[in-house]
C-alpha cells in the first residue's frame, strides 16, 4: 500500500521527538512511512528518495532533523512535493540552531517550517493531513470534528476552571 506521507528523520535518536507526529497520522489512519537518512552522512540517499518519493505514491514529505537541520532544505530541493520542516529540540542551542536552518530557504525552495517541541511535531502531522484532505472529503470530515473536539475540550476546560475557582 502506497503511504501518502513520508517521515524522514536525520538518526535514529529523533524518534522519540517525532512520537507525537506518528500518534496523530495513526489517530487519522493516514498511511505512513519512516525513514532514517541524513542530509550530511548519506546525501545521495537523500537525493534519490526525494526524487523518487511521488513516484511511490507520496504526497507530503516531513522532514526532522536538529542541530544543521538541512534535512528538509535537501530534500524539497529534490522534490515538487511539499515538504514540511520539523526542527528537533536538543544539542548546544536547544533546537534553535535546527530552526534557524529550516526556516532560512533561499527563494525557490519552499519548506513550510513548524515550531520546536511537541507542539511542532504534532502540527507537522496536522498540516501534512490538511494538505491531504485537500483531496479527501472523508479526511476534511475528521479534520472537522477533531477541530470540534479540540474547541469543545477547552469549553469543558473553561467551565471546570470556572467552578472550581470563581466565587
């Protein structure tokens, strides 16, 4: 079965950071793939998949990485694809080194870049499903109602606060 996104991370140890992309992209029954390939240590890897990726059914690409973070930079310079830049959190700078460099492309390389955190690798899975439901009415039905859910949660939240703090 064709996966119609494909998660790419530079090492193995950026798995945990990207959970909560994976959790959501299963929560929506989106059909995945995960790579480890990095734009530094196996570039022609990187190239090759990149080029190929619509070739096997891809329609949106995520690109992890932190420290440089060109993961993503390479890889939509290797595709017509959009690709959506996930800065990890971590090393020297805590992450702003890997969201400097993905949200830095040069005009004509576009990357849609997402925050540090969990919030980020939630809303790379969310933005990759908007771009799906583009073309899936089933799909823009869930994303409906999860925006549903999230707005009817805070409501319950506000109502609690309420009671439980206001005289």
């Amino acid at each position: 079965m064709a996966c119609d996104v494909a998660v790419v991370m530079g090492s193995k140890s950026d798995l945990p950071r990207i959970e909560s992309t994976l959790d959501i992209l299963r929560e929506f029954d989106v059909p995945f793939s995960v790579r480890v390939m990095s734009a530094h240590r196996t570039p022609k890897l990187v190239a090759e998949y990149a080029e190929t990726a619509d070739k096997a059914g891809v329609k949106v690409i995520i690109a992890a990485a932190g420290a440089a973070a060109h993961l993503a930079g390479v890889v939509a310079a290797h595709t017509r694809l959009p690709v959506i830049g996930l800065p990890l959190k971590g090393g020297a700078l805590d992450g702003l080194d890997a969201l400097l460099s993905t949200v830095q492309m040069p005009g004509g390389v576009p990357v849609a870049t997402l925050g540090l955190g969990s919030g980020g690798a939630k809303n790379a899975a969310l933005l990759a499903i908007r771009i799906l439901a583009l073309g899936q009415p089933q799909l823009a039905r869930r994303l409906e109602q999860f925006h549903r859910d999230q707005a009817a949660a805070v409501a319950a939240a506000d109502e609690e606060v309420q009671q439980n703090l206001c005289p």
